[in-house]
C-alpha cells in the first residue's frame, strides 16, 4: 500500500491521580477507568475519530479534524465533571500524519 499523507488531529486523555488512587482504592480507579473508556469510545465515534491506543488510564485519538477533535474533548469533560473523583488531563494538537496503515502511525512534526 502506497503511504498516503493526511492531517490529523491527535486527542490524549488521561485520568488525573490515577496512580494515587489505584494505591488508594483500586476498585473505584478501575471503574473511573471503564467509564472514561466507554465515555471516549461513544465520543470519538460521533466525532468522527478513533482511539488509536488505551492504555492504562491513558488513551490516544485521532480525528479528521482539529473541530471534531475539540468537540470531542468538551463533551468527555463535561460528561464526567459529575463524577467523583475524575479530572482528565485532555491535549488535543493537530499533525500532518502520513498513514503506513490503519494500524500504525507516524507523526511528523
């Protein structure tokens, strides 16, 4: 497959003092942690993106858009400010990505 060059917008999310709390209370940490998977999932699929990797409390996104990935973002934050316990840390930056497949990426800065 001939590598195509595409703009992409990149999302983190990660879980704010989620080491402390999995030392805290393991089973509260991984619960917050489900729910942020399903929130995100739910959100990077309406928003026309993707998870490109979870791991830990910690998930990578891409989206077809800068919009789509800010979008994204204030609808995962406002979803869990009611949830006790959970901040998220969300970065979104936009990069042109050359595509080698769908599974893996490179990011050129």
């Amino acid at each position: 497959m001939t590598p195509t060059r595409q703009l992409a917008a990149i999302m983190f999310v990660d879980i704010a003092g989620f080491t402390a709390l999995m030392g805290a209370d393991e089973a509260t940490a991984m619960q917050l942690r489900d729910k942020l998977k399903n929130k995100l999932t739910e959100q990077t699929s309406l928003h026309c993106g993707r998870i490109i990797k979870f791991s830990g409390d910690g998930a990578l996104c891409s989206f077809e858009s800068a919009g789509e990935s800010v979008r994204a973002a204030i609808a995962v934050q406002l979803s869990i400010k009611g949830w006790a316990l959970l901040r998220c840390h969300t970065v979104t930056v936009q990069h042109d990505a050359q595509r080698h497949s769908h599974l893996r990426w490179r990011y050129l800065s």
